[in-house]
C-alpha cells in the first residue's frame, strides 16, 4: 500500500464518520420536533435528544 493509498483511506474513514455524526444529529432534530408537535414536555425531549430550543429554529 502506498502512502497515498493509506491517505484515501484515512479520509474516506473520517468522510464517513462525519457524515454518520451528521445523520445522528438530523435524526434527533427530526425526533424532537414530532415530540413537541404530540405535546411532549421540553424536558422530557431535552432529556431524551438532548438537544435545545436553539437547535430547532
């Protein structure tokens, strides 16, 4: 393998692991909002998500 091979690699692995972080926090955004659209307590859903009222506007 030569260095630039192992370089690819490396990138591909990091590219990936940001774009699962990125979908994780989508996801939660998206579990937050319908929490609060069925009436769920801020609390309840800070606590589950943990994300913050500023995370949704």
């Amino acid at each position: 393998m030569t260095i630039a091979d192992a370089l690819r690699l490396e990138g591909r692995a990091k590219g990936k692991a940001e774009g699962i972080d990125e979908g994780i926090s989508i996801s939660k955004l998206e579990d937050a909002r319908k929490m609060l659209e069925h009436g769920i307590a801020w609390t309840v859903v800070t606590d589950i998500t943990r994300i913050k009222p500023e995370d949704l506007a």
